[in-house]
C-alpha cells in the first residue's frame, strides 16, 4: 500500500549539485521518521540524512554543512539537496521511511524503501 518514488538522480561532475526527490503515496502517517541512505558497490547501504515531521534534520558527519535534507508534509514530498560532490560518493541513493516517529540511522529500521536512483560523480 505504501509507495516511494524517487527521481533527480544523474551523472554530475565533481562539485556539481543535485537535488533527488522522493513522492510518498499509500496509506502512510506524516509522522513517520524518513531518511536518506546510499550504497556503494560491495559497501554496506549507509545512512545519509534523516528527517522528522516538524523538520528536525540529522547527518552523517560526512555530509554536514554541504547536504540538505527537508520534506514537504502537505505534498508527501522527501528532498535531498546535494551540493560539492565528490567522486566518492557515487552510489545508489534510498528513500525510506520508518514507521515509528523516532530517528534511527540502522537501515533494518525502516520499513519502506524506493526503488533507489543512481548518483554518478565524476573527477
């Protein structure tokens, strides 16, 4: 019944920018916890950003100061602005939502994952 749909993802070149998005549909709570994770060929699936209901936002350390995460409750809408991209975080990005209202950074804590979208950044 629950559904992610991302988009936005594409070949950049390092230091370039990319906002992925991701549609949430079905029958879901607006006060489900909902991240951003990523994963590497041969590398475990990482946690990137997580956001709750009223926009409380956490990072990996990795990502501070140059990610954005942010949601748009009122269109079911999941963002993620990605600004200096570095070759190393190519990856296939995840939408997900976790079914529960607390932060949680484990991805065996969500419940619902889009289809991924790949983010290619080359040097």
């Amino acid at each position: 019944q629950v559904q992610l749909l991302e988009s936005g993802g594409g070949l950049v070149q390092a230091g370039d920018s990319l906002r992925l998005s991701c549609a949430v549909s079905g029958r879901t709570f607006s006060g489900w916890y909902m991240g951003w994770f990523r994963q590497a060929p041969g590398k475990e699936r990482d946690f990137v950003a997580g956001i709750t209901w009223s926009s409380s936002r956490q990072y990996a350390e990795s990502v501070k100061g140059r990610f954005t995460i942010s949601r748009n409750n009122a269109e079911n809408t999941l963002y993620l602005q990605m600004n200096s991209l570095r070759p190393e975080e190519t990856a296939v990005y995840y939408c997900a939502a976790r079914s529960r209202t607390q932060m949680a950074t484990a991805s065996v804590a969500y419940d619902y994952w889009g289809q991924g979208t790949q983010v290619t950044v080359s040097s």
